[in-house]
C-alpha cells in the first residue's frame, strides 16, 4: 500500500509538499523525505507527534530515545507508518530542529495501490518557499485569576515578609 500526504508548514504563507511512501516504511524514512522535500539537512533532532481533528499533540514519537527512562518512547526507525495511521487516524503534528521549532501538519490524504516502476518515496508537488526563519509560535495558556496566582501551598510569594528566608544572603 501507499501512503499520500500533504506536509503543511505551520506559517501564514502557503507552504506545502505531498508526498507518497509506501505504508510499511519507518517513521525515519518518511522524516528523511520531509526533510529533503523541504530541503533541510536532516541532521537536527526531531519527532513526530499523533493528532485528532484539532491538531492537538498526542503521543511523542521521537528520532532518538532521549527520555530519563530508556524505552519509554516509541523511536522513528523502530515504528511502521502503517502501525501508526490508517483510514481513522490520519493525522501528526511533525517538528524539526528543536531550537527553531519548524513545525508541520501531515495529513494522510490517501491510501492506494503500488504503481510499477515509480519509485518511493515520490515528491508529488511541491508548493511556496520555506521561510529564512522558523515562523514565531505564540503559545496561549490559560488566564490565570489572582486568585490562581498563589503557590501550590496557598503563599503569595510576592509577600517576602511572610518567607523565612535572607532575601540578601550572598
């Protein structure tokens, strides 16, 4: 079977690359297509991360096992395209270069068959220029309420008087 995609840079501009790759091929193969599909030079850290509807990040999947307790990540080369999407679940949120933050969302479009004598993966359209620079990300939480303001044990710590510390001890 074969996977087409669209990979969308999270950016005002449109910017985008479909590709195709056949379903049993690695999480890794399919980052290194991204990364030259949008000419990059693949050796930054990176990780795919599933998605619902909302393009809300789920489960990490990661290039390399980088977590204090090893094994407790799914890996890219480890983890089939096919173990991870299919007609239900069709949706991952992709971050490249961690210090930079490029981000994408890859939306399986379609599953068809092989064609004979074409080669995966395939680049099947490309679309507007990647940017110098990452796009900035504006991370919105939630308001937080005066009240929400004091510590987990119930101290404003914006009251000193009430510390039992010399505020000028070195």
């Amino acid at each position: 079977m074969i996977y087409r995609f669209r990979i969308i840079l999270d950016t005002q501009e449109d910017v985008f690359r479909d590709i195709e790759i056949e379903a049993s091929s690695s999480l890794e193969d399919f980052h290194n297509s991204i990364t030259q599909a949008f000419g990059f030079g693949g050796q930054e850290m990176a990780s795919f991360y599933l998605s619902n509807e909302l393009w809300e990040q789920g489960e990490e999947i990661a290039l390399f096992d980088m977590s204090d307790e090893p094994g407790s990540v799914r890996i890219m080369h480890e983890t089939e395209l096919e173990e991870v999407l299919n007609e239900e679940q069709t949706r991952m949120i992709y971050v490249y270069d961690f210090f930079n933050m490029w981000t994408f969302l890859v939306e399986l479009a379609e599953i068809t068959e092989i064609e004979e004598g074409r080669i995966y993966p395939n680049l099947m359209f490309a679309h507007g220029q990647i940017p110098e620079e990452a796009p900035d990300k504006e991370f919105i939480g939630e308001e937080l309420e005066d009240d929400d303001m004091d510590d987990e044990f119930g101290m404003d710590p914006e009251d000193y008087d009430q510390l039992d510390f010399d505020e000028n001890w070195n």
